[in-house]
C-alpha cells in the first residue's frame, strides 16, 4: 500500500485555550502536524468562548498545524453568547467548524455537530412535563437530526463522525455517575447507526474512558485532552488514527489540502 492510500488522522478535544495560552500548545500542535495528515478538534477549543481566546488559539493553530483542521464547537465556546464569533475567527484562520454539515478532505468524510446532554439507554431523559424538560429533550433531538442530515450527505468509503457530547456510555464511564446525563446523551447514537460510520470522535469527557462502541460497533474515542493526558502520561495527548481510502471510489487522497464542502 502506497502512502496516499492511507490517510492519519489526529484528533483532540477539549484544549481550553485562553488569553495566557500564547505558544503553551505548540509542542503538542508541531508532533500532530509531523504525524497526521488532518486534525480533527473535538470542541471547548476555548475557555469561556470570547473573541480573545478564539483570537489566542488561531494564531496557535495557524503557527503550529500546517494540515487541514475540521471540528466542532463545545458548550464552553458558547459561554460568552459570541460562537458565531468564535466560529468567523476560526474559519478566517483555516479551520472548518462543523454544525451540521459534512466535508470532505483528502478522500475521507466529515460529518459533524456539538451534539447535547440528556444521558444514556433507559436512562435518557424524555420529553415530558415542564416546557423546561421539553425545551432540553429538544435540544437533543435537535442535534441529533443536524447530526443525522449531515451523516446523509456522506458518499466517501470513510465517513468520520465529529462530536462535542458523547453518544455512548462508556466513554463517560471514569466521571461521577450522577453527572453521566450532562456528558451526552443516547439520542446522538441513533444516527450513527443508520448510516456507515468509521469512527467517532467526541471530547468532553475530561475524567471519562478513552474508548467504546456503539450498539451497532462503530468504535467511539474520547478525546478530551486532560484525560489523554492522564491516562497516557508518556504518550502526546491526541488520538492518532490511520484509515484506508478506497482507492476504487474516486475519492481516494491524492496529496492536494482542499476541503469540499458537502450539500447546504
Ligand atoms: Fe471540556
Ligand atoms: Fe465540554
């Protein structure tokens, strides 16, 4: 197999970066940009979501990474009411943010969305009672139909699925039971299942598991970079994964950085 045949995906979640980060993350961007051939960034990619820290962390990403980046947003980018800010500030820099939508790049697919609380199998919270509860279950399914449309668009031979929230319980499993529902929620495994996902990537999960499977066996990593850093204390704190490209679909990598952005 010739090296365009494969394509090496690094993917991290949960950087955190504030206004002090300035140069903290560049050992870890300049081994990912020597490793991987696309980084894949898996939300809270800032502290409190202002316009300073998303400024802090696209001169990081744009000195330090010379591949192409896709990600999600996290709640954390939400906090200050400025993600669409934040979301302008890293496109201007190169990064493509996922909200719903899919891409392409170097022949694999992107499909990706924040996703949402709510918990896990008998234990997801259901729409009923206060409009409260209504309002939150509905965010949930929300997300989980943005995720479900962008999966649609997807015709490569590997299609990658990108998350904030986590859609399955063992990759929370670590974190205090009680706070299992605010980590993700069941409703974003249904689409994955339905369409032929690779792999899924999810941060959030600081103190959760590094891996697990779906109902369906599509391998999910946690990517939350503290728990990278805690469970793999000698290794760099990103996930480093290798998928073939089918060479017979006309999809396959050929070298080039353009990233073809799929449907609306
Ligand atoms: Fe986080
Ligand atoms: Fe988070």
């Amino acid at each position: 197999m010739t090296a365009k045949d494969t394509v090496k995906i690094a993917a991290v979640g949960d950087l955190h970066v504030t206004r002090t980060s300035h140069g903290v993350f560049q050992p870890v961007l300049s081994k990912i940009t020597e490793q991987a051939d696309i980084l894949v960034l898996c939300g809270d990619l800032t502290d409190y979501g202002t316009a300073e820290e998303a400024h802090v962390l696209a001169k990081e990403l744009t000195m330090g990474v010379k591949i192409p980046i896709v990600g999600v947003l996290g709640n954390h980018d939400y906090e200050s009411g400025k993600e669409e800010e934040v979301k302008h500030i890293l496109t201007e820099a190169g990064v493509t943010i996922l909200d719903g939508e899919a891409c392409e790049i170097l022949g694999i697919g992107f499909a990706g969305v924040k996703g949402f609380a709510g918990g896990f199998g008998r234990c997801t919270l259901g729409a009923w009672g206060e409009h409260g509860i209504k309002a939150f279950v509905q965010e949930a399914i929300n997300e989980a139909l943005k995720l479900e449309s962008a999966l649609a668009r997807l015709r490569t031979h590997q299609r990658v699925a990108i998350l904030h929230y986590s859609p399955i319980a063992a990759t929370v499993a670590g974190e205090p039971v009680d706070i299992y529902p605010f980590l993700g929620t069941s409703r974003l495994e249904e689409p994955l299942g339905r369409y032929p996902v690779n792999i899924v990537f999810h941060g959030h999960a600081h103190s959760g598991s590094p891996e697990g499977t779906t109902m369906t066996g599509i391998p999910v990593y946690n990517v939350a970079m503290p728990m990278l850093r805690r469970r793999f204390p000698d290794q760099p704190p990103f996930k480093l994964i290798t998928l073939e490209v089918n060479p017979s679909n006309g999809t396959e990598a050929q070298g080039q950085t353009q990233i073809h952005a799929i449907g609306a």
